[in-house]
C-alpha cells in the first residue's frame, strides 16, 4: 500500500495511545516507533505527545496533526484504490468498523471471517462502543465505515439501511410475569435493567414505549449496565427483566435459558445502518457494504 509510513505510525499511537500496542498492530519493535514519532517532532519541531498520569495523550499540535493524517491516509488508499481498478488487480487497503455493541458481538464475526476469506488482501480492524461512541468516531474519521442501531438522526453522516431487528423483553427463570404476559400499565412494576445513556437498544426502547406515553421515569429501573452480557448473566439470577436484542439471545431462549416475556400492544423493531461521512465513497467500504446486504439476503 502506498502510504507515509511516518504519518501510519503517528495516527496508531494517536488512535491506540500507545507505543507498544500501536508497535504489535503495525507488526514492528516499540523502538521503531519511537524512533519514527522522535522523527516526525524534529521535521514539525512540534512536541507530539504528553504524559498524562501513566498514560500518554496528543498535544495541541499533535491533535491538529491526527486530523491531517487520517486525510492524507484516506486519499493515500483512493489513489491505491483507483489505480488498482483498472488492472484487475486484488483488492487490497484497510477497512476500519466501527460497530455497535449488538453488531461487534452478535452479527459481524461470522460475516468477518467470510469477507477475509473473499478478500485475504484487506486488513481488518474494528472498533466497538455503543450507537452514539460509534457515530462520533465516523464523525472525526477515528473509523471509516459504522454500523449503527437505531434511528438514522445525525445531519453529519450519511446512512445506508443494513437489517431488522426486533427488540424483546427477556427474562429468566426467576422472573415472576403472568403466562399470558404484561399488559402496557403492568410494565411498571416489573424490576428492570436498562442498557446505558447512549445505547442504540435503549434509544429505540425508550421511543417505543414514548410512543405509548410511558417514560423511563415511570418505570422501575433498578440498575444501568454497560453490554448485553452482563444483563444476560444477571437476568439468570434475578427476578428482573431486561428489552434485549433478538440476535442477542438466540441461543439462551433455545436452551431455555431466558424466555421472551410478552407485552401486550408493545412491538419494537429497529434498523441497523451503515454510517459514513458525506462524500466517502471508498472503494473497500462499497465493497464491504454489498457483502453484507448479499450475507444477510441469503440466511
């Protein structure tokens, strides 16, 4: 790949904040990079970096650099990109995701693995965090392609639709409801664990339920936690219930583990999006984009 290997050093430790990580991610020695950051400051004669605690953090300078780089790296892979199309060459660069929690853990590692094996030359990286982390990091070009839940609300980013998904509420063997399930009014005596501010599935739940004029105040919450699977652990030892993703407890209602608990009137779905900035229109994105949609057309 054509690239300032210079400026590809710089913005791992800048994404990784830190050395030795960002050494094992480019498959070289710490000292290597430390050599290659001590050459970019003596060019710029700027300071990069900073101690912060036991940590390291970007300088004002190097903040204003980062911002740069990520540029001149995109336009680096267009060329590469463009030059490539013409000569049937392998289809080679970097595709950097950045994914909801619901898609990093429940949809893309089968997905991931197929593409790989399609496109071996491609280089893979994910990130994970929730919608609203995931849509900041397309924003600031921390990632190039996101896969988001929810409803497509920011003017910023462009969105694609993905999939469906249906939100269910779950619980486990303790959980006390009637056979028949919960009407809307009894849903607020049942002990509740919510997703965090933030999160694509608890955005979703709490506009459904909006729509039936039922806010989150109204209900009994009695914790916030911060992925799937640890509601799931709780929800095996806890009379609470928890709206969770039908992808992501697939496998527990088959074993018997959780049970989907009906509400009566109450029917949550949302989408699933791709999200990338105006104009981005990366070859390998496009690429990855129709894969998916063709992956999921099929099962």
């Amino acid at each position: 790949m054509i690239t300032d290997f210079r400026l590809k050093v710089f913005e791992t430790v800048a994404r990784r904040l830190n050395f030795t990580r960002a050494a094992e991610e480019l498959f070289i020695t710490q000292p290597a990079v430390t050599r290659h950051i001590k050459e970019l400051e003596r060019l710029l004669d700027v300071r990069l970096f900073k101690r912060e605690g036991r940590g390291i953090a970007l300088t004002t300078e190097g903040a204003r650099l980062l911002a740069h780089s990520r540029r001149i790296l995109k336009e680096y892979e267009t060329l590469e990109e463009d030059m490539s199309s013409g000569r049937n060459a392998p289809i080679s660069g970097e595709l950097s995701l950045g994914a909801s929690s619901t898609m990093s853990q429940y949809v893309l590692p089968p997905l991931l693995a197929l593409f790989n094996r399609h496109y071996p030359e491609i280089r893979i990286r994910l990130k994970s965090g929730n919608t609203e982390e995931m849509e900041q990091a397309v924003q600031h070009e921390a990632v190039q392609l996101g896969i988001v839940e929810g409803t497509a609300t920011r003017t910023d980013l462009h969105y694609l639709p993905f999939m469906e998904d249906e939100i269910i509420l779950a619980g486990g063997a303790h959980a006390a409801v009637p056979r028949e399930g919960l009407s809307l009014p009894q849903l607020s005596g049942v002990p509740l664990i919510m997703r965090e501010p933030g999160s694509g599935t608890r955005r979703v739940v709490e506009e459904a339920l909006k729509a039936h004029g039922i806010t989150t105040s109204g209900l009994n919450i009695l914790m916030t936690l911060g992925n799937t699977e640890s509601i799931k652990l709780y929800l095996a030892h806890s009379p609470a219930c928890s709206f969770l993703s039908s992808l992501a407890v697939r496998e527990e209602l088959k074993r018997g583990d959780l049970k989907k608990i009906h509400v009566r009137q109450l029917e949550i779905r949302r989408s699933f999006h791709f999200a990338t900035g105006h104009g981005d229109h990366s070859r390998i994105n496009e690429l990855f984009i129709k894969f998916c949609r063709n992956y999921y057309n099929k099962i």
